[in-house]
C-alpha cells in the first residue's frame, strides 16, 4: 500500500500533498490488529533508475537460495520433534518459524541477556503489543536461523525490530 493517500510521503523526489490528519485517517483504515498480524512491515522507497541500471556484481541468488534453503532446513528439523521423527513435524501441522504458537515460542525462542533487553526496551519505548512481540520472537529465530545461531542475539532482535517500522510511524 502506499503511505499516504497521494502516494508521496516517503518519496525523496516528489513532495507529499497530504498533511498528517489526511495521511492519519489513511493508515487507520487499516486496523492496528490487522497490523499485528502481520510479521515483517517495512517501507520500501522507490528504486533510482542508476541503481536499477548499476552493473555492480550483487550477491548471487544461487547464494541467497542456499542460505534460505538451509534455515528452512533448520527449521523443518526443529519442528519434526514437535510431531515425531516419523511424520516430519506433520501431528503439529508445524514447519516453520513463523508457525509457532506461544509455547514453541517459549521453546525455541530462547535470547542471550543483552538480546532480552533489548526487546525489554523496544516494548516499553515503541508500545509494541503482545501480538508484536511474538512476532518479533519468530522473525529474530528467522534471523538467527540465517546466521546459524541457537541463541537469539540482539542483532537479531535489533533487525526484527526493524521489519516492524510501521508501528512506530503512525
């Protein structure tokens, strides 16, 4: 969706024409539950025609699918002792991280110290909900599965965070 009713607020090029009331009502139309529901919400800027035409060497996908692909093995492993070895996960319905209700969260979430205050200090200074920490436990295993971590450090809690920009805007 756009930010704004205009479609402007966050473009560097072009000035928005809405003022905060306007861009208010807008983002209120959708319910601050329905916002909690979802896991990652970020604002992505408009891409410059210099970046899309840069030829620089990125890294690549065959990479990037590698690295995906062993986290969700990670998390398939994770979760086939939660239904037995023999159904692969499949009693709990349960393969990845973002499917964890509170007591895998409990289980599998488990944060260094400096990790825990930094989420102890993301909730109390943004307001974040309930429903948002809980979402915010399952993209930092996400993140740690990617980096290869048991543990949940503040790095990852520091990125989770991030993904979760729309709640501290508006």
């Amino acid at each position: 969706m756009h930010p704004c009713p205009c479609g402007y607020l966050t473009d560097p090029r072009k000035a928005c024409r809405c003022n905060t009331t306007k861009i208010a009502n807008y983002l209120s139309k959708i319910s601050g539950p329905l916002w909690d529901r979802t896991d990652i919400h970020i604002e992505i800027p408009a891409v410059k025609y210099k970046e899309l035409t840069d030829t620089h060497d990125a890294e690549p996908s065959i990479v990037i699918k590698a690295r995906v692909e062993k986290a969700a093995a990670i998390q398939r492993d994770r979760f086939s002792a939660e239904g037995g070895s023999a159904s692969g996960g499949k009693k709990e319905g349960i393969f990845y991280n973002a499917q964890m209700n509170t007591k895998l969260i409990k289980k599998y979430c488990s944060l260094n110290e400096e990790a825990k205050e930094l989420l102890k200090l993301a909730m109390t200074e943004l307001g974040l909900s309930a429903r948002a920490y809980d979402k915010i436990l399952k993209v930092s295993r996400t993140i740690a599965d990617l980096a290869g971590s048991e543990t949940i450090l503040a790095e990852h809690i520091s990125e989770a965070v991030q993904y979760r920009s729309l709640d501290r805007q508006w």
